[in-house]
C-alpha cells in the first residue's frame, strides 16, 4: 500500500502503478476536468470524494458522471450552522466494463 501526498496533477502525471482507491480532497475550487480526467483514466475501484464547496463539487460530480462513474453514496453535513458552508463526502465507482 502507498500512501501519497502532493498536487494531484502533479502526482498523477507520473504515477505508473494501478490504483486501487483513490481519496480527494481538493481545495474550495473543486478537482477540475484535468484531475478528473486523470482519475477516471487511472480506474480506482472507488473514488471517496471529500467537498467544503457545493457548487464545484456539484462540478466535479458532474465531470465523473460524463465518464460513466456511479454515485454510490453521498453524505452532507452541516458543519458551520447559519451560512451557506456545507462538506459532502462521496464514494463514486467506474463504470462496469
């Protein structure tokens, strides 16, 4: 098992080895379409989606569902009461071949 920590473009972009799982956690901005596209190419047998930002979780959400993958779960939690500021957790899965 590998456990690494950097920019996920940065990281993915030289990675060779398959992934298993893959858990991301991207700043407010979201993942973004390049990230996206990298994970989906790679083929984790799950992705566990951490968001502090609906809208470009809603995105990136988006993104995957364009590519085939499956919502399987989602849980959102209301951690700062009385503002617009909500975290979502996620497990999306690929396509079946």
């Amino acid at each position: 098992m590998s456990i690494v920590e950097g920019r996920v473009d940065t990281v993915l972009n030289s990675w060779d080895e398959p992934l298993d799982v893959v858990l991301l956690d991207p700043p407010r901005a979201g993942a973004g379409k390049r990230v996206v596209a990298q994970i989906a190419a790679a083929r984790p047998r799950a992705v566990g989606y951490v968001s502090c930002d609906p809208a470009s979780f809603a995105r990136d959400l988006g993104l995957f569902r364009a590519r085939g993958w499956n919502l399987d779960q989602l849980r959102v939690f209301d951690l700062y009461p009385h503002t617009h500021h909500m975290e979502s957790f996620a497990v999306l899965s690929p396509p079946a071949e």
